[in-house]
C-alpha cells in the first residue's frame, strides 16, 4: 500500500474523493492527479468575477527533520496513515469551518497519504474569496487545523530506523489563537482599529 490522495472542495458535487492509478492500485500518477487538481482549481474560480484573491499553500516532505531550530537525522521517507472515513470527515468539517469563518467563494484540500519521499508534495490548500485577507487567514486556518484536529499518523525512516512523529507543541499553539475568535477569525476590516 503505497498511498494516494483525499480531496475537498466546497463547490464540488463528490466532496471527497479518493483517487489511484489503475495500473497499480497504488499511487496515483502525477500527471493523471495534476490534471485531476487543475480541473478542480478551474472549478473552484471559474468564471466567478466576485473572486479577488486566491490564496493557495503547498507543502512539501522534508529531508532533514528540523526541531530547536536545528537539522538534524535525514530522513529517507515518510509515512502516512489514516483511519478511513474519519480521516475525510475531518477535512469536510476543518473546510466547513473555514467557510462559517470566512466570506469565501471556495476552497479545496488535497491531502496524500502512504509513503512519501523529500520534496514530494504532502498537501495543497487553495482558499478563494473577494478580499485577500480572507482567503490568506482562511488558508492558515486550514493548515493549523490539519497539522492539529485531522487523523493523520507520520512515520519516519531514517538511516536509525523507523520512529513515530509526535505532535508538537508549536502546531497546538498555532491552533489554539484561533480558538474563540469570531467571524472573520480575528481579521480587521479596512479602516478599523
């Protein structure tokens, strides 16, 4: 079991879905899930003339595990697993979330799973919306929740072995300033205090 990919997109029809390559039944193609992703982020703006900014993040598996602000133990792969149906319930609620926070026109999340490699693409995060300061306080919203409050378990191997990662305590404080806020999560409006 190699891996694949968990979608959410608030304007799609399937809110989630769980795409593999046919050949393999494993990992998806990169070119079969970029054209995959390329369809949705068409429409996910398509010709929605209310949209103003389109915020997106990438993240990526690092080859050096960083912790005190060090690199230290290279890591050769990454491991992740889920539980399945909780894993894209949490990600349908994290986006609903967002969206009861934010005025937003859309967003998508791509998450992957199984066995990644350094600079292989772990998650993308897409948030629309008419102003720049939604979409951008929506889209880190999104990640400090999927870091934090979705069921995802991260193995590492190293050249010491395997080992768990375990949550830190940076991700829970970065989770935690958006607990209480309220509409708009905090953001000003232009011209208020």
């Amino acid at each position: 079991k190699r891996g694949g990919y968990f979608y959410t997109a608030s304007d799609a029809q399937d809110l989630i879905v769980r795409t593999r390559n046919a050949a393999d039944n494993a990992t998806p193609s990169g070119n079969g899930i970029m054209v995959g992703v390329l369809a949705r982020l068409a429409a996910l703006t398509g010709d929605d003339r209310g949209i103003g900014a389109v915020v997106s993040f990438v993240g990526l598996v690092r080859e050096m595990h960083v912790r005190e602000g060090l690199h230290r133990d290279r890591i050769d792969a990454l491991t992740l697993e889920h539980y399945p149906g909780m894993t894209e319930s949490s990600l349908e609620e994290i986006a609903a979330q967002a969206h009861a926070r934010w005025r937003l026109n859309g967003s998508l999340i791509v998450h992957r799973y199984g066995e990644l490699h350094p600079a292989d693409q772990i998650v993308l995060v897409v948030v629309t919306s008419a102003h720049r300061g939604d979409a951008f306080a929506a889209c880190e919203f999104i990640m400090d929740f999927l870091k934090t409050r979705a069921p995802f378990w991260k193995k590492e191997q190293t050249p010491q072995g395997a080992r768990w990662v375990e949550a830190r305590s940076s991700d829970d404080d970065a989770a935690a300033r958006w607990d209480g806020a309220g509409q708009s999560g905090g953001v000003s409006s232009p011209g208020s205090v």
